[in-house]
C-alpha cells in the first residue's frame, strides 16, 4: 500500500474496505461469458485486485452484466440487482448492455440497460478482453473514492422511474417494489 494512502484508510476505512473487497456476481449471457473465466485463472489472477465470485446475489457487491439482455432475463437481471446488499455497483461488459450490440434492432434485445437498472460502468467491446476488466476495477476504484459510484443511491431516489421503465417492458411485476411509497407523504 502507498504511504500517501494511509490518510484514505483512516479517514473512511468503509470506502476503502469496499474498494479493495469487490465480491462479482456474474450475469452471463451468450458470448458473453467467453472472457470470465480467464479472468479469474492464474493469468491475470483478478483475487490480486480484490476481485473474486460469490454464489449468490446476496454475497456481492460488484454485479457484472456479460452479453446482451433479452426481454426475457431482464427480469433476472433486475431481481439480482434488487438482492444484492449496499453499497452495490452495476457493471456493463460488453457492447450489447450498452446498446444492444450487434442485436441492438431485434425486437428482444433491451437495449440501454441503464434505463432498469443504474449502473456505474461500461466496459466496451464485442467482447471485451480479460484486461479491460481490470482497467474497469481500477477506475471503479477512482469512483468509489471520489465517491462517485452511487447507482445504488439514484436507484433508491429514482426508483419510481426505474419501476416504471421495468414495468412498460415486463408489466406488472409479481414482486413487491423495493422501495415502497410513504402514504403519509
């Protein structure tokens, strides 16, 4: 560690604990996943950046969407997100959460992801490679620092429009709302 760091350490250690910690659930669609798995082998090692799968939604901090959203899973997509515990971050791997990639005019691809959920990164490309996921990691370092890496914030005070952009697409959701309105406002 940077000596320069330790005044970062001491002066908000939660912020550093979450830098340095960042436990990925996966949401691996088509082609998507080709690029993870080298990643997490002895190669590019991503554990010596703090970076390492979880099972669960509820173990992680880090969700990382690989491959293009169909209107099918954005359902899974916006569930895993709901389950995960804050602070949170949302990253977009590849060029098809961004836009839909190269389905982007199918009638099935949700194109714009971060209209369902908020999401702090991209990483663009068709598919990105294992070291961008790294240049991703270190910049997402840069935002929680600064701490500008707040999806999980404009998810609570926008969730309405979150909600509604989910329902226009999926209809009414079987799910109570995260976030349910105070009636005595």
């Amino acid at each position: 560690m940077d000596r320069n760091q330790l005044t970062k350490w001491i002066k908000s250690p939660g912020n550093m604990g979450h830098k340095y910690s960042l436990d990925v659930v996966y949401f691996c669609t088509g082609c998507g996943i080709i690029e993870i798995p080298p990643s997490i082998t002895a190669r590019w090692d991503a554990e010596r950046f703090g970076v390492k799968p979880v099972a669960t939604p509820r173990q992680a901090n880090l969700f990382l969407i690989t491959g293009y959203v169909s209107v099918k899973t954005l359902k899974a997509v916006i569930r895993t997100y709901e389950q995960m515990q804050e602070p949170k971050f949302a990253v977009g791997f590849g060029s098809c959460p961004i836009n839909g990639g190269m389905y982007w005019d199918s009638y099935n691809t949700v194109n714009h992801l971060d209209k369902y959920i908020p999401i702090d990164g991209w990483i663009a490309g068709c598919m990105p490679r294992p070291e961008a996921i790294f240049i991703a990691v270190t910049h997402l370092w840069t935002l929680i620092d600064k701490e500008i890496a707040d999806g999980y914030k404009r998810y609570r005070d926008k969730y309405k429009y979150y909600r509604a952009n989910q329902e226009k697409v999926l209809g009414e959701l079987e799910w109570p709302p995260l976030f349910p309105e105070d009636d005595k406002k």
